[in-house]
C-alpha cells in the first residue's frame, strides 16, 4: 500500500488534484481510496473554523482516516500536518507539530502543492494569498526540518495531475504517464526529484520567508 500525501495551504488544488489522482489511478486498473480534508467538513458542518481547543482533535481525526484507508494507492487530500500548520499561523500553538510529524512519517510520498495557481476565494473559508504563502513556508520549515523528503507540484491543468503521476509511478516501480511525449516534457519540466536541493526548493523557501517578514 502506498500512502501520497497532498500538502498545501488554502486554493492550492489540493483537493482538484486528489480527485483528479483518484479518476487517473482508478482508469489505470489500479485500487485506489481517497481520504478527504476532515478539516473542511468539519468547517462545513459547524458553518465556521475551529476555535484552538479543537485543532488537536481534528488532527487526530485526519491522521485516524488516512490510517484506515485500505487500497493499492491511499491520496490522502492533506494531513494532520497541516491543520497543525493552521494552528501555528492562526493560534501561535506549535504542541501539534509533534504528532503530525509522527504522523507523516508513515506517508510513502509526499507532494506539496506549488504556488503558481492562482488564488480564489471561496467565499467563506480562504482567507488569502498571504495565508496561503505563510502556510507553504511553514510546511517546508518542519519537513525540512523533520527530514521528510517531499515533492513540490507545479504546472497547470494537466500538467500538473502528470507531474503527480509521474512521482506516483516512480514511488510504484511503474509507468502512469499515458503514451504523449508533450505530457512527458512537461513531467520532467516541473517533476522535483530532489526536493532539497539548495538551488530549488530551499531558493523558494527563503523567498517566502523574506515575503512574510518584510509585511
């Protein structure tokens, strides 16, 4: 069972992008089971975000569905280690850092949502572009940190859903790409295969840093 976490602040496709996963592995013939942010339902439920006292249990409850699942291929739309996240940016509480990073650690892959689509709001629940950098800048910190390897997903349309497949089928030994060597490029174009690289993600990860400080 391969376990792929989507991370990603707010209007960053995460949730386009697992179900898009779900539909592209599901035509393949593989068996695969997609965990929804508990998050948003949460927020749905109750018509309004979490007050701090409730962030651990959500996270808990996230990290308990993703546990559940049972399939060839897990998309788990988020983890606990964003709700912690949240918490950080919303409530200044880091004590759930701990167990989301505990939690990550049994996430086979890992793919972090690029910056470069477009901010929309929802409405209700999106706060802002900013909120959704700070947040990006914050999951880099603790995977980072944590040692937790991980893969930033760029591009648009289906450039993006390719580029996921393309790290899926690397994790599983095999090729999801359908047969266009257009799609291929764009694969390789925006594909990360070593996140940590100074010159790539660590470059983005100042800048957002030196983006929230300068505001």
């Amino acid at each position: 069972m391969l376990r792929v976490a989507l991370l990603g602040g707010e209007s960053s496709g995460k949730s386009t992008l697992a179900q898009q996963l779900h539909s592209g592995l599901s035509t393949q013939g593989i068996d695969v089971h997609t965990v929804p942010e508990h998050l948003r339902e949460w927020c749905e439920r109750a018509g309004r975000a979490p007050h701090a006292h409730e962030q651990a249990a959500i996270a808990t409850e996230q990290t308990r569905l993703i546990e559940a699942a049972r399939a060839e291929v897990v998309i788990a739309d988020t983890t606990a280690l964003v709700v912690a996240a949240y918490s950080e940016l919303y409530f200044k509480d880091r004590s759930l850092w701990p167990a989301a990073i505990a939690a990550q650690r049994s996430m086979g892959l890992t793919l972090l949502m690029g910056l470069d689509l477009p901010w929309r709001s929802d409405g209700f629940f999106r706060d802002s572009p900013a909120v959704r950098e700070a947040t990006d800048a914050l999951l880099r910190r603790e995977l980072q940190a944590a040692g937790i390897g991980f893969q930033t997903i760029y591009g648009q349309g289906a450039q993006r859903l390719h580029a996921a497949l393309g790290a899926i089928g690397n994790a599983l030994g095999r090729d999801l790409l359908p047969d266009d060597p257009t799609l291929r490029e764009g694969n390789a174009r925006w594909q990360c295969e070593s996140c940590s690289d100074p010159d790539c993600e660590h470059r983005l990860f100042r800048a957002l840093l030196a983006r929230r400080d300068a505001r």
